[in-house]
C-alpha cells in the first residue's frame, strides 16, 4: 500500500518527527508528483529570549533562539531530501510552555490545512505530550469527515515495542520482530486501549505505508540532518527504525475506515 494525495501536509510536533515517522512515506508520494508539507508546530521561536530548555539544554544549545534556529536549518536541509516543503509555527513546545495556548494554535494551524487531501498527526504510541495535545486538538476541531490519518510516530512506537537497551529481553524483542513472527506483530500492533483508541472516536486500521529503496535511503538521509537531536534520540537510530519498519512492512498509518483519508490509499 501506498499513500497518493496532490496535496498532503504532516503534521509535526517538534522539528523532526515528520521525518522519523514518515520520511519514506513522504519522499515516495513527493517523487510521484505530490506537495507534501511537513508542518511544525512547536517550531520555537528563533527571536525568543528564553534560555535553553532541558531537551535543547542537553542537545547542547544554550538559548531557546539558538535551538529554534539551528534545528529549522536542519529541518530545511531533511525536507530537501525528502522533497517536502517545511513550514514552521512559532509555538513553544511544552517544555518551555506547559500550557499551550488551543484557540491561538488552532488559528494559526487550520490555514495550513486548507486544501489537504490528507492530513498525518501523531497516532501511535503518543507518549510525547505535545504530540498527544496537538492530535486531540486536530481531531476536536477538523470536521469528521477530514482527511485526517495517524501516524506511528518514531522513535517512540520503536522504544515502546523493543526497550531502549541492548540487554537480554530487548535482544529477544529484536529477533521477534525481525523475523517478522506473530509475537512480534503482537509487540507492534496498536491496540484500541492505546490513547490513539480513545481519541479518535471511531476504530482505525493499521495499515504498512510501503516505500521503496530510495524512499527508505532519503529518510535515512533526512534522519541524519537533524545532527543536534541525534545523541538525545539513542544509538542505532536509524537501524532500529528500519527493523520496526521491516517488521511492520513500512512506515505505519492508521486510518478511519471508509474515511476520506483512507481514499488516499493505495494498494
Ligand atoms: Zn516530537
């Protein structure tokens, strides 16, 4: 299955996530002829004043305008190899910003949107609260019959599935999933307990986004832009990523089913 759209935007919560979680999806549907938008959100904002917050602290940035900067920089030069065209909200992520402003965000992100066939937000596992926050905001205020998709966002659903070390129960997840057993379909599958399941409000189908040899080259390539969030995000990014993908069998979206995003879809 493949994802075709003239026109799709992925919502990203932080300066990276577009890409981790649908970099091949992304570099396939642009090279097929499609506009697609990585937006982001909580894109900081590179005239702020604030000092650098914990996450951008230990990426090794001393001012929140430094890591606004740097990292959009890195998101032009990911998007580039993608084919996507970046678009930035100033918005503080919520480590600087606890509350985030619904009415403010929504009016500054709902014109990004207009004319989407297909729209991608965070969907799996969701344990990032800005990416939690900004896909109940989408599904509150898009009508219900938009082109709203999820997606299963990297490198958390990789971390959730397979643990963060290398120690003796990560090791066996590896194997299950590599040799793409039902126990280790089992470890990756959403399930409808998952907040995914209680936000949207109708039951989604977990589909595999397929790509092709040069969509997963250029998501490598674009994972590696990001050089100040690579350390923060753990070692073997890029091959645990690919290994819960082969698992999977690609890049994972979760859809409405007879929704419109679901026309979107290929197979
Ligand atoms: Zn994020």
């Amino acid at each position: 299955m493949f994802v075709r759209a003239p026109r799709i935007v992925v919502v990203s919560p932080h300066l990276d996530d577009a890409a981790l979680s649908m970099g091949a999806t992304i570099s396939r549907a642009a090279r097929a002829g499609a506009h697609v938008t990585a937006l982001t959100v909580f894109a900081g904002d590179p005239d702020s004043v604030a000092d650098a917050g914990p996450w951008d602290r230990a990426c090794g940035f001393g001012s929140a305008r430094d890591a606004a900067r740097v990292r959009r920089e890195e998101d032009v030069r990911a998007c580039a190899i993608l084919g996507a065209t970046p678009a930035w909200l100033a918005f503080a992520d919520v480590e600087y910003e606890p509350e985030h402003d619904a009415d403010a965000i929504w009016a500054a992100l709902a014109p990004c949107l207009a004319g989407a066939q297909l729209v991608l937000t965070p969907g799996f596992p969701l344990h990032h609260p800005d990416h939690e926050w900004l896909t109940r905001l989408l599904v509150a205020r898009l009508p219900a019959d938009a082109p709203l998709a999820f997606y299963v966002e990297q490198p958390y659903a990789n971390t959730a599935a397979i643990g963060r070390g290398y120690d003796r129960a990560s090791l066996g997840k590896v194997a299950r999933i590599g040799v793409r057993s039902a126990a280790g379909r089992r470890l990756q599958a959403p399930q409808p307990s998952d907040t995914i399941g209680q936000i949207a409000a109708t039951p989604l189908e977990w589909i595999a986004a397929g790509a092709d040899a040069e969509a997963r080259d250029a998501k490598r390539r674009a994972i590696l832009a990001y050089g100040s969030q690579l350390d923060g995000l753990g070692g073997r990014l890029t091959e645990r990523i690919r290994l819960y993908e082969w698992g999977w069998g690609g890049e994972g979206v979760g859809l409405k089913q007879a929704g419109a995003a679901a026309d979107t879809v290929e197979t």
